[in-house]
C-alpha cells in the first residue's frame, strides 16, 4: 500500500516541507533509510543522518532547527515520536486478521467463542471459558477453565491464562506469558515448608499488553490487578495480590513482590526491584537497577538503592569512585595523628 507525503501528512496533522507527492510505501530507520520508505527523527543524535539519509520522507519536530538543505521530504508535527507510533498503529490495522478454528484446537463443548476469532493448532479453551469477538489464540496457546477473555485480544503462542482468571478487551499476551500461576506463598514448618493454597484470580483490564514470558501470579485471596492500559514488558514478575495502576509501564526484567500498591502512569527501567506490602504513588519514575525497600509519595524521579533523587544518586557515585584515593588519605592521616601522639 502507497502513500504520499501530502496523505500522511493529513492523517497526523502535519505540515509537508518538500514534494507533497512524494511517495512511501515501507518504514525505516532513518540510519537505514532506502528509496520509498518513511523514516522519522526524534532523538538529536540522530540529527546528523537527516542530511544524507535515502528515504524519501521524514518526520520531525517542528522546531527541528536545520543546518543546510536536506533531500528527503519533511513532514513537520508536533512530536516525530508520537506521529510514527500513530502511523504505525494504522499500518498494523490494516493487516488481515486471521480468522476460523483450526481443525486441531481444542474447544470444551461448554466454552463461548465469540464471533470472527481465530484459534490456532493446538490451542485449548477450557471447560466454561468465555472467549470474547474477534480475539486472536495462537497455536499452543492455553486458556483455562472458567477464564473470561473480552474482545479483540490477543494471545500469541505458548501463553497460558490459569483458571477462574478474567482479561477486558484488547489484552495482548506476548508468546511464553504466564496469567495466574500460583502466588509464591509458603509457611515454614521444622519439616520444611507447607504451602498455602492460592484460591483468588487474577483480574487484567482493558488495553494492557504484557510481553513474552512475563508473569503474574494469582493471589491468595480476591485478585491480583493489572490496571487498564498498563504495559509490562518482557520478563516481568508481578507478585500475588499486588495491585498495578493505570497506565503504568514497566522495562524488563522488573520485579515486584507481593501486595504491593503500584499507582497510576509510574514508569519502571530495567531491574527495578520493589519489595512486598508497600505503596508506590502515582507518576513514579524508577531508574534502571534502582531497588525499592519502602513505600514512594507521588510525583518523583528517583535512581538506586535505596532510591534517591537523581541529582544525588549521581554525586554520591562520583565519590564512590573516588572511595579508594579517600581511603589512603585517611590511612595516611591516622599515620600523622598516631605520630603526633607518640611525640606528645
């Protein structure tokens, strides 16, 4: 499918610099840019690309300031970053579902499928699921007994919805997720340990995407939550009974332990570590690797372990490169002082 410049820009609000007939039919990386692609600039250090790159149109931000002429056709808007995400959204839209139930799937006689899904081989829908109009289950994808699925989700292959566990509507779960495995309750005994049954579900709300071989765990009791429009990246580990703000999104490898509040439109990098049975406000931002003993107010920006502001994170780590230098100091300093008492 072709576009021109002047179409695109039409569709995103933007204003073409450049041959409005130009014409696109693939994305790419500005870096890699080719003849008939799209490409766009967010980042400054990309900027030097834009003058040589081989695409035929870019999309910037309207207060890009350039230095000479550019070949490419520009297409200016508010923000590049958000332009291209809506581009392609649209793209990803105008892909053909897939539809129909694969001879090999596997359907209880008392589940629902809604109309216009697709179930892939070897998939299994459970006794009593409700699976809702147009969802997508993918080969060896597995949907428990009683579990209630909404419209026009997901479920790529290999992932797993435990029992009695309930997703909105336009879920996504990337390959190898797992829904509802047991919490990780377990009381000690002098024989060992006894483990304590995890009789509650797991609740996931409309508009979240979780990534491949993320986890959430059921709770012990009631439910554990996945908030609307929360994405989790890949190998996440969502603990039972924790309860995930809206538009909450969190990196890689991210833990959090049990029964913990996590509140609305947080932003978690790589590894951040959140202990059990605390609160973390709304608008948290967490750097990567930073581990969280205690709970957080809202409306912070916060690096390490224990976190703190990030202007402090980075003095107190220039010092602690410095601690080997300012330890022979005080080594050297000891020496005079017990020199000066050995004279006195």
């Amino acid at each position: 499918m072709e576009f021109t410049a002047q179409q695109i820009a039409q569709m995103i609000g933007g204003r073409v610099e450049g041959n409005p007939d130009a014409v696109v039919n693939s994305f790419a990386k500005i870096e890699e840019g080719k003849p008939g692609a799209i490409s766009f600039l967010s980042n400054a250090k990309y900027t030097h690309y834009i003058y040589d790159t081989e695409s035929s149109v870019v999309l910037v931000d309207e207060s890009l300031a350039l230095e000479h002429e550019v070949k490419a056709t520009l297409i200016r808007v508010k923000s590049a970053y958000e332009a291209v995400a809506r581009l392609l959204q649209a793209y990803d839209s105008m892909k053909p579902k897939k539809q129909g139930i694969d001879p090999l799937a596997f359907i209880a006689p008392s589940a629902e499928v809604g109309e216009g899904c697709y179930v892939g081989a070897f998939a299994y829908i459970g006794e009593g699921a409700k699976v809702g109009k147009g969802c997508q289950i993918y080969p060896h994808a597995v949907v428990c007994e009683k579990v209630t699925i909404g419209d026009d989700c997901i479920l790529y292959p290999n992932a797993v919805v435990y029992h009695d566990c309930r997703l909105g509507s336009r879920v996504t779960l990337h390959a190898g997720s797992v829904i509802g495995a047991d919490g990780f309750g377990f009381a000690p005994t002098p024989q060992g340990y006894d483990k304590i049954p995890q009789i509650g579900i797991v609740t996931i709300e409309d508009d979240v995407e979780i990534g491949a071989n993320t986890c959430v765990d059921r709770s012990t009791m009631g439910s554990t939550y996945v908030r609307r429009g929360v994405k989790l990246d890949n190998l996440v580990q969502v603990a039972h009974n924790t309860d995930i703000g809206e538009n909450t999104v969190m990196s890689a490898q991210v833990g959090i332990a049990g029964s913990t509040k996590v509140g609305q439109w947080c932003m978690f990098g790589g590894q951040v570590g959140i202990a059990g049975h605390i609160s973390i406000g709304d608008r948290v931002n967490l750097g990567a690797q930073s581990g969280v003993p205690s709970s957080i107010e809202s409306n912070q920006t916060l690096i390490g372990t224990p976190p703190m502001n990030t202007r402090a994170f980075f003095k107190s780590q220039a010092i602690h490169q410095r601690l080997p230098e300012l330890y022979k100091q005080i080594q050297q300093l000891q020496k005079e002082i017990d020199a000066l008492k050995g004279e006195a």
